[in-house]
C-alpha cells in the first residue's frame, strides 16, 4: 500500500478547490453564526478594536481545531515583523503576526462577490501579489523567492522525462515550472516522470515509486522530514522550501545523512 504525506501546500490546494464549490454553490466557507463562543470569550461588536478583542486559546491553536497544517512547513507565525506593511493592522493584540494577519476569517459576510473568497485573504489579492505586501525587498535570496512563491530566476537543472511516465505530483510539477528552462516556458506541457539533472552534475529520479528492497529504507520507516507523494519520489522529498539548510535541504546532509536516509548503501 502506498504511503501518503499529507502536505501543506497539498492541503492548500483542497482548500482552494474547496472554495471554489463554495463559490458555484452558495454554501458559506466559514459559518460561524450562533457559533462566536468557539473562538471569542466576549462576544464582540464590529466596532471592536483588535487590542480588545478576548480569545479562548491562541488564533493558531484555535485555527487547528479544524486545520491541520505542519506549522513548520508553513509560513511562520506568532513573530514579530521588523517592517511596516498593510497587513500590520491585522497582527494580534502582542505585535504577533498569527493566521488572522493574512487570512480574514469573517470575509463572506463583508462582500457579496463569491469569487473574491479565494483562501479569505484580506483585501482582494490573491498569490503573488497578497505576498508582495509584506515581501518587498526580500526577493534577492533563495529562500525569499521560494517562500514568497516569487521567482526570479531559472536553474540551469533539466528533467528527463519518461516517454510512457506517469505524471508528477503537483507540487514537483510546481517546482519544474520554475526549475526547468523548457517546462517553465512551456507551462501547457504534461510533465511526467524522469530522472532530475541538477546544475553541477548530479541526478536522482522524481515521479518513481519509492522503492521496497532491501538496499532502502522502508517507507514506513522513514522520517517526518521524508516525504512520500502516494508512495513516489517527488522534489519535496529532499527539499522543504522553509527549511534554513544548505539548497533548502530536508535535512543536514552532512556525511550524506539525508541520502543514507533512503539509501542504507
């Protein structure tokens, strides 16, 4: 049986999805009435000042009762910004940028347009443009542009694609939108399975089933850090974009820690 990773971005996406029935059927997203008491230990007015509004727990802690996201795989919460931006005024009542700052939970009953509600997100940007907000000038370095989904500049990597490949999972398809010259400008093109040629000569298979031998480790063994797609090799599988290791590594690779991860040989 295969393994599956439930990913943020994965997660994201079914959301999105979700919305956009939302949006074809009428049916509210989030439906709160009658239900203030879940969040709110005061029941506040709409003239309420954010510094006074009262919670029963923490915004993160009170959003996962019924979001399930890796907060460590996910855009940071609960820090303070070193700038001002126009999603300030929507950090909690410490200064804490939270959930809330990006996500405006209580959007379907401000706006009639359906179509607007992608993600509830404040205002009515969406993707990029939302993340330009606050990243303006923190575009020149890797990391930025791969957590800000703002990318500057193409790898000279390129996938070599099996003639009868099934198709990569989404988020590798996402990542080779932007890592592979020819897809990125061909973006209608299907991209299937292949063997990644990175820049300085190494190479790994994407798209694959994770294999079950005794030369690897078994799936059911492997660490958190370790993603399985329905049991196939993707690029998050070694890379996670909002980790601080060397080429945004899964983990320290160090005496080939994170290859032997897989690899026992």
């Amino acid at each position: 049986m295969r393994k599956t990773i439930v990913y943020p971005a994965v997660f994201l996406s079914a959301i999105l999805c979700y919305c956009a029935i939302q949006a074809i059927t009428g049916f509210k997203i989030h439906d709160f009435e009658g239900k203030c008491a879940l969040c709110h230990s005061n029941i506040p007015d709409k003239n309420t000042l954010r510094e006074e509004l009262a919670f029963t727990d923490s915004i993160d802690k009170l959003c996962d009762k019924c979001h399930t996201t890796d907060k460590n795989k996910s855009h940071p919460i609960n820090l303070k910004l070193t700038v001002n931006t126009p999603l300030t005024a929507h950090l909690d009542k410490n200064g804490l940028l939270t959930c809330t700052t990006c996500h405006d939970i209580h959007k379907e009953e401000k706006t009639s347009n359906r179509s607007d509600l992608s993600g509830l997100l404040w205002g009515h940007l969406k993707g990029r443009a939302f993340c330009s907000l606050c990243h303006t000038n923190e575009t020149t370095g890797a990391n930025w542009q791969h957590q800000t989904a703002i990318p500057y500049a193409h790898s000279n990597g390129k996938l070599l694609q099996a003639a009868d490949g099934a198709p990569l999972d989404k988020l590798s398809t996402e990542c080779l939108s932007c890592h592979d010259g020819t897809i990125s400008r061909f973006p209608q093109i299907a991209v299937k399975q292949g063997i990644w040629q990175h820049e300085k000569g190494e190479s790994h298979p994407i798209g694959v089933d994770y294999p079950r031998s005794e030369e690897f480790t078994s799936p059911e063994a492997l660490p958190k850090e370790i993603r399985l797609f329905d049991g196939t090799i993707g690029c998050l599988s070694c890379h996670e974009i909002y980790n601080k290791e060397y080429n945004m590594l899964a983990m320290n690779n160090r005496r080939s820690r994170l290859c032997l991860t897989c690899h026992k040989k």
